[in-house]
C-alpha cells in the first residue's frame, strides 16, 4: 500500500523527485505563490498555456523535466478543470491518474502541493481527505493468484509513498486530520474490495466470517460468529433454507463498535451470499463467474463497522451480516417450498435465485434484539437495480423519509449517488401467495421495489429502516478513475460519511 504523509515544504528533500500542482482550467497560474517553483518552471508552464499545450482541463497531466534547481526535479502538472466546478468528486476523479503518472516516471517518493488545489468552497482538509481516497483508491490492484510476477507489476514499478506538501504548521494539523480520515475510508474500500475479488472456493461462509472476526480484533470490535447451531436455534428458516443446498455451512455475523457517549444505536445488515448460482432457478451460464461478489453488501458492512472503529465515532453501530451459499446441491430449496422465518412469517419460494431476501429478512428481523434507532441494509438484491441505473447509482429506498434524505445528502457529500424509489404500499399485492404470508417474487416487474416491499415485512416495528440495492454498482466491468474493475466498494464511502456526521 502506498504511504500518504503530510509533511512542511521545508521538510522536503529537495529538490523532490517528481513535484505535482494542481492547475485550474482558464486561471493565471502562479508559481510564486505554488511553493516558489523558480524561473524555469514558471517560464515552461506559461508557453504550455500559450501554446495551448496544457490548459488544466480535468485529469489532464503533463509532466516535465527541469534542469536547473529548484524545488523539484520533475513538475506534474494536473488539470482541475474550471474552478467555478470545482467539487470533491471532481477532484477526487482528476487526482486519481497521478498515482500512475509518479509510476510511469519512476518517481520514488513524490509529492503533491496540496494548497494548489484548495479552493475556496473547501478546506484543506477536505482536500487532503479527497486526494489521499483517490491515491489509494485508484492504485488499488487485488494481488491475484499468478505463479510468477505479472507483467508490469515488477518492483520497481512500485510506488510506495507519495507526500502532500503543505506550506504552514496550521496547514499541516489539519491537512493531516483529513489525510487520515481519507485513509480510514480508502483502506476500509480495499479490505472490501479484496473479500468480493476472492473466488468463492476460497472465500466459503466460513472463511469469509473468519475474515471479518480478524479484522475485528485488528480495529478493535466486538465480534460474535454465530454457527449453524445457534441459528437453528433462532429459528433462522431462510437463512438455512438458502444454505441447504451447499456444503457449506451458514454463519451469521455480528460486529460492534460502541463508541463513548454513544445516543444513537445503527444497525447495518448486509447480503453475504459467497457464491450465487441462483439454485435450482440456476442462473444463465454467461458472466456467472461474477456471481462470487453476491457478498459485497456484508463486506460493505465489515468495512463501514472497520472505519466506525478505526475513527472512534460516538455512535453505537451493530453490523449484522448473514453469510452463506446458494447452490443447487445435494438438499436444495426447490420452487414451491414454503419456509418458515424467525419471526413466523411462512414464504413460498417460488424463485430459489430470490435468495438473498431470504437471507435479509433473518437478519432484518434479527436485528431487533438490539432495539435500534435506525437500520440500513446493503445488497446486490436484483438485477433490476442494474436494469433501471445501469452502473450510476444504488437504488434506495425507505419506510422513512427523513432517513432516505439524509442518506441522498451522505450520497452526494461522498460521491457516491443513491437515488430513491417509491414504496407505495400497493406493491407489496405483488407478493401475495395462496399458501403463505408472502412469496418471494413478484410478477416481474419492478422488482428492485418489490424486493424492499418484501424485506420491509421484516424490519422490526417502528423502526426507520433505507435499502440500499447495489447490484448496479456493485462490481465495474471496465476501470473507472479511481475504481479498477472488479468489486468496487460502493457503498462504503457513503455510510462512513452517513455516520461521521449523524446528527
Ligand atoms: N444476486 C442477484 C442479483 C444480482 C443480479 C446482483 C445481477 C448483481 C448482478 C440476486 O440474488 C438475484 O438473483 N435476484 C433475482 C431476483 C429475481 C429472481 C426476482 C434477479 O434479479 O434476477
Ligand atoms: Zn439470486
Ligand atoms: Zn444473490
């Protein structure tokens, strides 16, 4: 992993190996004021503009070679794009090639000016916190199972430490507050991301609540396994009638961080279905390897209860993840089946690749031994999500409007959207069974709200609860700016800011 650091103009070796501004598209820009870049550099950059050569727009990069001395033996120059559009997310997206620009120039140990990318609407700070998510977003790689090197991933293609360079004492405490909290995040990503890259013989249930109990005794949560025992004791009928069919064996995690003075209690659920062939309504052959990444909801949680506990915030926040297998094994649920949840419900399965609200409703209904304040799940529930948002955002929606809003807000500060669905309480018809309380699918249509409408039966009374479906967005069929194809970790950034700034 790369180190970010904060450090003092004054402290930095000069001149530094390869030295990064950031330049705003159609402003004067100043070298003066930029760390007293020298005559040469200021020189080079005003023909560059003249000649139209470099004009800043967003994520452009042009990088040059100084001969004289000066505060740096390489400028990066970096495009911002227009200052009047200046926002976290763009920058956030703009930063995320220097990472492989400082590999490409073989920089050891670059650095980036951090005021020259502080613009008025926001703090250093936030700047810092932007630029260090994007750095250890975008240099992501997941190491894979090659037996030998893979090209152009030898040594010294490493990079592994950029500075930010700050100019003032004052600058630093707080450029480096915010550096922290961005590693927090991106770090708790990449956990995340590296659980939905593991192929699902590897990453089984078991090993997969293995990996979140180390990870909890890394940060310091509270984490209780339960094995199929104790889940059979509840009376769990979804969450084994799903796992029947694998070898497997179900576990229901159960992660808690109670920060001092905590007011609020947050539940946050997460689908952690390892594998899903959709069982004996088996999924169509084609991209079904992806199918491994059916968990990122309950790594989303890990790595949201990872950061709460990483950060210390004043909240009580309980991560409930139920994980299993959904194969059409030996003793599998069968279409037509009628099962029996924890808290009596009895639903017909009519669709054995619904499964993952089968798992949910446990959880969700589980949840109230806790008596929380709020619940928020996280799944990649329906391939409709996927069909209504393609690959822009999660769908979300709620049994309470306060909540759903500010969830939209968390959202947009994070860059990640979450954009609302109706819950009209005619939907739920859809789900109407002859022999049970309900079926597990609808008819067809609108089946990311249909399978809210079906989780809603079972979140405890009276309880704000938000349904975030990831399906859309949960995994990048090609690289994006900061987020490598694969799982993405969508999801996270949102809830950490959600529970950051709880008010
Ligand atoms: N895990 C899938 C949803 C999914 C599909 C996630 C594509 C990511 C990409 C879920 O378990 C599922 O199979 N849902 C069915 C529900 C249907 C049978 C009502 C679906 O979306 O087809
Ligand atoms: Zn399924
Ligand atoms: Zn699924």
């Amino acid at each position: 992993m790369i180190q970010i650091e904060v450090r003092l103009q004054s402290q930095i070796d000069r001149p530094c190996s390869a030295l990064a501004y950031g330049v705003f598209e159609g402003k004067q820009f100043s070298a003066q004021e930029h760390g007293g870049l020298g005559e040469e550099a200021a020189g080079v950059i005003k023909r560059l503009f003249s000649e139209k050569i470099f004009s800043g727009k967003p994520g452009q990069i042009f990088s040059f070679l100084l001969s004289s001395e000066g505060p740096a033996k390489i400028v990066v120059l970096l495009g911002l794009g227009p200052e009047k559009k200046f926002s976290l997310t763009s920058l956030r997206e703009a930063a995320a090639p220097l990472t492989g620009e400082f590999k490409r120039l073989h920089s050891k140990r670059p650095a980036v000016f951090l005021p020259s990318l502080v613009q008025k609407k926001f703090s250093i700070q936030d700047i810092a916190r932007t630029v260090t998510e994007s750095f250890l977003l975008s240099a992501y790689q997941f190491k894979g199972f090659h037996s030998s090197p893979k090209n152009g991933r030898s040594e010294e293609n490493t990079l592994d430490r950029i500075d930010l360079m700050v100019s003032s004492e004052s600058e630093k405490n707080r450029a480096e507050a915010g550096r922290m909290l961005g590693e927090v995040v991106a770090t708790s990503v990449n956990f995340a991301r590296d659980l939905g890259h593991s192929p699902a013989n590897l990453m089984t249930p078991e090993v997969l609540a293995a990996e979140a109990k180390k990870m909890a005794k890394e940060c310091g949560l509270k984490c209780t396994l339960l094995e199929e025992k104790e889940i059979r004791k509840l009376k769990m009928g979804g969450l084994l009638a799903v796992a029947q069919g694998s070898p497997h064996m179900p576990y229901l995690v159960i992660l808690e961080h109670k920060g001092a003075r905590a007011k609020k209690k947050i539940c946050l659920v997460g689908k952690g279905i390892t594998f899903d062939t959709g069982g004996i309504s088996l999924k169509p052959a084609k991209d079904m390897e992806k199918m491994k990444y059916d968990m990122m909801g309950a790594a989303s949680v890990f790595a949201a209860l990872r950061s709460a506990a990483l950060l210390d915030l004043p909240l009580h926040v309980i991560g409930i993840a139920p994980l299993c297998e959904n194969l059409p094994g030996a003793n599998p649920i069968k279409p037509g089946d009628v099962i029996t949840a924890r808290n009596g419900k009895s639903v017909e399965v009519i669709n054995t690749d619904a499964e993952g609200r089968l798992v949910l409703m446990e959880a969700l209904s589980y949840s109230e031994i806790f008596q929380p304040d709020f619940i928020i799940d996280i799944a990649t529930l329906t391939g409709a999500c996927a069909a209504t948002f393609a690959d822009q955002c999660m769908g979300l929606m709620s049994n309470n409007q306060t909540l759903a809003e500010k969830i939209v807000r968390a959202g947009t500060r994070s860059g990640e959207r979450a954009w609302q669905l109706p819950m009209w309480g005619d939907y739920l018809g859809m789900l109407k069974s002859e022999v049970a309380d309900l079926k597990n699918v609808g008819a067809g249509y609108a089946g990311t709200i249909v399978a809210a409408k079906f989780l809603e039966q079972f979140v405890p009374k009276d309880t704000p609860w938000a349904h975030l479906d990831i399906a859309g967005v949960a995994w990048a069929d090609s690289p994006k700016p900061f987020t490598p194809k694969g799982p993405t970790g969508v999801g996270i950034r949102l809830l950490v800011e959600l529970l950051k700034d709880w008010k």
